[in-house]
C-alpha cells in the first residue's frame, strides 16, 4: 500500500474504535529475496504483506489487536477485539496519555529509491552473476542472498496524530568457501544500485584464500581489529541498555548513573535515522518525532531513549523512540551511529606488531547484561597480524568479553560502513581494541 491506502485504511479503522484512545499502526512491505548456493539460485521467495495493530485505551486498561485482513468485516472484528482485551486488562495507575499531533520532521535524504522499490528478480540476479563468476574464478563456492525491500508505515490515532514513511532497502550477503577457509563481505544500503557485487566478491574470496591452512594460535588477551561487520555485532547488544526501560529497572549499565564515564574519551555513540548510511523514518510507533540523540559524548554517557509511557514516567522529554506495542523492550534505539577515528583501517593494521584482524562474528550470547559480558565466535575470515602485516589465517577462537572494557581501551578508523542482521541496522568504523579476551580454539 502506498501513503494514501495506509491513511485511508487506518482511517477507517479509527471511525469504528470506541475508547478513550485509539492508536492504529499500519505496515506494508514488498520484500524479495534471491537465495544462492554453489554458483545457482535455489530460492526465490517474494511477499507482499499488511497489517494492522490498534491499541485502545479504556481507563487505564489497555487492549492491542492485529490482522492482516483489511475488509470491513476483518476491520470490525479488530475494533471489537481491541475493546475487548482493553476491558480484561488489568489497570495501569501510570498510564501515559497517547502522543498529540507533533511538527515532524521530513524524512532524510536517499530513504527511498525509486528503482530499487519495483526491483525485478533479474536486477537480483545480475548481482549474483557478478559472485558467481568471482567464485569460479578463484576455485571457492558462493552461498548467500541479495534482498529488496520497499516498506511503508502509516501512525495514526484518535488526538489527531498522523505520520507516514516510506523507504527502500537493498542487502548483499555472501560467503566464499575454499578448501578450508572461508571469508565473507556483506553490504547495505537504501538503493540497489549502490550495492557493488563485484567488489564485494572480490573481498569474500581474498579473505577465502588469504585465510587458507588456518594455524591455531593461542587463547587470551589479543590485542583486535574488528572490520564493521564484527564490531557492529557486538555493538547491538549495546542497544538495550540506552532503553528507559532498562536504565529503570537496573538491568542497564547507564542505571548507575547518566554523565558517568564508562568508555575511552574517544567514544562518541549516538542514534541517527537521518544518517546518510541509514536513513530512515524520522517518527516512531507511535507517531511521535525522533530526536537524533547522543547517547554517549566522549566516554560519558548522556541520554537514553524514552516514549510516551516512560517519558511521563520517569519525567523525561519523550525522545520519540516507541516500538509498535506491545512489546517487552520498552522505548529502543534502532540507528545507532558510532563517531570514527582518525586513522584508516590500513594503517590501524600496519601500526599492529601482534594481533587478530577479525570480519565478523558469530552466535553471539549473553553472559551478564549489566556488565555487557557477552561470549561468541570468529567466522569467516580471522587473520594474524605480525609486525604491521597480515600473517595468514587462524582457527577460529572464542571470546568471552565485556563490551564496556573493550571500549575502553579502543581506537576507531576514520571510515565507517553500514553494517547489520536480521535485527539490527547500525554505522559504525572498525575498531582497534586491546586485551580482548579469547577463552579456547578450534580445529576449523
């Protein structure tokens, strides 16, 4: 659905609620998705999908339905069924009212590309023929996806609060895999056709082939550098702790206090949506403005993200950072940004006498959220640096480490990429960090 369907839907969603507040988030998204392996397309998949949630506020007591269907029996049923979970909930003495209609901001530059939105399986494929004429060359095998996406949402609610977004995605994912080595190269962006295959082929089967007979190195403090893929992985589980939520139920580190210092003085992390890198929709899920906010200025930490709720809660400016409700996680910075440094990635390597050169990580877990200890996996491309030079592969390794210590003792190039999964999207340089702690080896 475009702007004008999603207005006039949530519209007529609205006109059948009877509460004391009505909110109606309405979503759409054309997503597709070409799938590889072995040099061939072995999946096509392709959705386009809305729905609809309306939350109503009856008292204190609230009720959120969802469908899918968008007939007026399926409306009438939603607006029935919101009433009536509303009048089963239990009350809640704290409840904030919805958000009134707000100045918003426009949306950024380059969110939206026109050519990537109407995206035909053959613009996917020729990005996939670019890696499969890189693996064949260099001897490896290719597995992956390149993805389009075209999303909208449409916020609206009874106080008059209407907002509306929409953007294009576009994503590469690709694993080269040698006889015993593998590397990998990702990418993302806003527009297909800034997605460059070839390079990015080119880079997976460098780090393939430079990474062959992997020797085993020893566990323990290694000094690091992680390329964006791999410090983007660890920097999401940092996410959490710039939520109200988790800053007031003690589960955050910033509980123990905001103007602390808690990294190195040359830790800037902020939450952008109108970064060049990642534009995205200037309002959240409850049509509120976003501020673009600096969470951490220099090692010291400033903010965290509220919404209405925990705005009114905690006395605190609503920074218009809302997940579609419910949801467990409270307000949540979605667009993380970290400042670089001032050095390039080349020259971090080749000031480097001992370490690692990491591209990414994997299966990362929790070991103590307020700490932000968490344990993981090298994958895809881990390197020896010796005297300022790569070395060669290693086995992959385990880490068991805190990302607070880790950002004390770090250093960040100066160019920063887009980087991301299938729950997060964030910018940020590679990072250079000291005594990161690797517990065990593998045989691969």
């Amino acid at each position: 659905m475009d702007k004008v369907a999603r207005e006039r839907l949530a519209a007529a969603v609205l006109e059948r609620t009877n509460a004391d507040q009505a909110e109606v988030l309405v979503a759409g998204s054309d997503r597709a998705l070409m799938r590889f392996t072995h040099e061939s397309s072995n999946q096509n998949v392709a959705a386009n999908e809305t729905s609809i949630s309306l939350r109503v506020i009856v008292g204190n007591r609230t009720g959120v339905a969802r469908t899918n269907a968008v007939d007026d029996a399926a409306l009438d049923a939603l607006a029935a069924q919101a009433r009536a979970l509303a009048e089963l909930a239990p009350e809640n003495p704290a409840q904030a009212p919805l958000p009134t209609p707000s100045r918003l901001p426009a949306a950024p530059a380059g969110a939206f590309d026109d050519a990537t939105a109407t995206a035909e399986p053959a613009a996917r494929a020729r990005l996939c023929a670019d890696l499969f004429q890189a693996a064949e060359a260099a001897g490896c095998w290719s597995a992956g996806y390149v993805a389009t996406t075209r999303s909208g949402v449409t916020v609206a609610n009874a106080s008059g609060t209407l907002a509306s977004f929409d953007g294009t995605e576009a994503a590469l994912n690709v694993k080269m895999t040698a006889r015993d080595s593998t590397g990998y190269a990702e990418a993302y962006a806003p527009a297909l056709h800034a997605i460059d295959a070839a390079a990015l082929a080119r880079s997976a089967v460098d780090k393939a082939r430079g990474s062959a007979a992997p020797r085993r190195v020893e566990p323990g403090p290694w000094t690091v550098i992680l390329e964006p893929a791999a410090f983007g992985e660890l920097l999401c589980y940092l996410a959490s702790h710039f939520s109200a939520q988790s800053f007031e139920e003690g589960s955050s580190f910033c509980s123990d206090g905001l103007g602390q210092r808690y990294f190195g003085d040359n830790v800037t992390i902020r939450d952008d949506y109108a970064d060049p890198l990642n534009p995205s929709m200037p309002f959240d899920y409850e049509g509120a403005p976003t501020q673009r906010l600096t969470l951490v200025e220099r090692g010291v930490a400033r903010n965290v993200v509220t919404d209405s709720a925990y705005a009114a809660k905690l006395r605190l400016p609503n920074t218009g950072h809302a997940l579609p409700a419910p949801n467990t996680y409270g307000p949540y910075p979605l667009h993380l940004t970290v400042d670089p440094g001032t050095r390039p990635l080349d020259e971090l390597i080749a000031t480097t006498e001992r370490g690692l050169l990491i591209t990414r990580f994997w299966y990362i877990r929790t070991v103590d959220q307020k700490q932000a200890i968490v344990t993981g996996m090298t994958r895809d491309g881990t390197f020896a640096i010796e005297n300022g030079t790569l070395a060669g592969g290693v086995r992959n390794l385990r880490f068991n480490q805190s990302i607070l210590e880790a950002l004390r003792h770090c250093e960040f190039s100066r160019e920063r990429r887009r980087t991301g999964g299938y729950a997060y999207a964030l910018v940020c340089p590679a990072a250079k960090i000291d005594g990161f702690t690797f517990t065990s080896t593998t045989e691969f």
